[in-house]
C-alpha cells in the first residue's frame, strides 16, 4: 500500500467520527449569520378612550303597596332594591294592623317571594303592589289592632297594664273536625283478677270496653302433668333411654338410621312427657334435636 492510500484511509476514519466541541469553544467571526436588518414601522397611537355616558341613575327606594283582599288590609312603604324579602317582611310587620314576618307570603303576578332573594331580583317597579297573604293555619284580623311599641310608653305611664306588642290578632285556624270512622274505636280497658291465695289458678282475663260490653277470654296455662303410670314411670327415666340407644345402634350398622329410630321413638312417647324430662334425656343421652328439643 502506497503513502498516498495510507492518508485517504486514514481521512475517511478521521470524516466518519463524530465532531465534539469544548465548553468553550467559539465560531469564527467570518462563519457567524449575519444579522436580518429590522424594519422601523411606524406604529399609529391608540384611540382615546370615550367617557362613559352618564346613565339616569335608578331610585334608591321605591313605593311599594302591599296589599291584601282577604281580609282587606293595605300598606305603602318604602323599601329599597336592594332589601331581602325578609327585611321587608319585618317593615310590613311594623305597620298598624299588618301580621307578623313569620305569618307572611308575598305574592307577585301569583309567584311567591322567597325571602332570601332580594327585590330587584323580581323586577318591581315604584309603585307596583304586591299581594299579601297569611300562610294557612293562622287566623289574621286586621279590626282589632293592637297598640304598638311607640304606645307602650304612653301606656306605661297611665297605670295601664301592658297589653301584648303583636300589631294582628292571630289565632291558629281550628282544626276540621274528623269523621269518625265506622265501628269500635274505644281501647278497651284490661281488668286482671288476682288469686287471692298462691295456690289458686289464675282467673280469666276480662276485657271491658267503653260502653260496658266484656269480652272475656281464657288465660293460656301451661299443659298439666300427665298421669303417672307404670309405662310413663318407666320412660321418664334417663337411664332407659341410654339402654335404647345403645341398643339401637348395635342393631344398625349406620349410626345415622340408629339415631332416627331414637327420634322417632322419642318423638312417639313426648305426649307422656313434660319439657324438663325430654331435656334431661337429651343431656344424659347426649343427642340432640331440632332446635335443641
């Protein structure tokens, strides 16, 4: 291989290795892009802002009339836009003969004001009425007016004993009568005699209603002992039914078929047998049943 091969061998590997820069390192002056001239446009200033117009400004109060048909009763006040239905309310309750905020419904073009929403919020305008009404139950008589806080003093005064502040007679509305509903509607009256001694059985229970009638009943008593005989002596005995039951499994080779002959066994003769005997048995025997009988 000639010199000449050797260097164009060498410049390829040289060409195909990647080109790092130092931290440091800076382009030649000649080599830097030249900079893009900027064109000096002439910028035109921005409008003037235009002054707002003065709008009319809206009354701050306005002459409302609340007024109601039945029972017939009207009141102008000023109230402002701004006041919550509530406040007004309690305006209305200080006129003469008006009922109090908590008995009031205001109603405009049949919609009910709520009284957390303010006025304006319904659109009214000075001098519109507003229908006044009484939630149900409560009785209003705008007649009888009552004196109010500015009379009190007055009142005080004289000797007079203060009469109540309300500015409305309200009485709550009488309830409907019911219908009665056909048939026995009187609880009846539970009359228990008691033994006079501890050896006597208890008497029945009597019921007595309203209009006289007794309805008598029996008291349930608890089943009385079966007679004692020879065979009920004999099956009462916890230690017969231990002998039958180890008879009865070696009988059966399935110690399953030997307990439901007992079962059926027991179940046969528990007519003779009261519940503290069959317990017995079955914590002796140490079988089990349905429901622990």
């Amino acid at each position: 291989m000639s010199d000449h091969d050797i260097v164009k061998t060498f410049v390829n590997i040289l060409a195909s290795q990647p080109v790092t820069f130092h931290d440091d390192f800076q382009e030649q002056p000649e080599k830097t892009l030249k900079k893009v001239p900027v064109l000096q446009l002439e910028v035109p200033q921005p409008p003037e802002l235009k002054k707002a117009e003065a709008h009319p400004s809206a009354p701050t109060t306005l002459q409302i009339t609340f007024k109601s048909l039945k029972p017939p009763f009207s009141t102008t006040i000023p109230v402002s836009p701004a006041d919550p239905i509530s406040a007004i309310k309690t305006q209305i309750a200080d006129q003469p003969r008006a009922p109090p905020a908590s008995a009031q419904r205001l109603l405009l073009k049949g919609k009910a004001l709520a009284d957390a929403k303010l006025l304006k919020e319904y659109n009214v305008q000075d001098g519109d009425t507003i229908n006044l009404m009484v939630k149900p139950g409560v009785e209003w008589d705008p007649t009888t007016a009552k004196p109010n806080k500015e009379q009190l003093p007055s009142l005080l005064l004289s000797g007079a004993p203060p009469p109540p502040l309300e500015t409305a007679s309200l009485s709550p509305a009488p309830p409907a009568e019911k219908e009665r509903k056909r048939g026995h509607t009187r609880i009846p009256s539970v009359v228990l005699s008691t033994p006079s001694s501890p050896l006597e059985k208890p008497q029945d229970i009597q019921l007595i209603d309203g209009d006289g009638f007794t309805l008598s009943t029996d008291m349930p008593t608890e089943s009385s002992t079966p007679p004692s005989t020879t065979y009920r002596t004999a099956v009462s005995q916890p230690e017969y039914w231990k002998k039958l039951l180890a008879f009865l499994r070696s009988e059966f080779p399935n110690r399953g078929d030997a307990s439901n002959a007992f079962e059926d066994y027991l179940a046969a003769s528990k007519g003779l047998l009261t519940a503290s005997e069959i317990a017995k048995i079955r914590d002796s025997v140490g079988v089990t049943g349905m429901a622990g009988t």
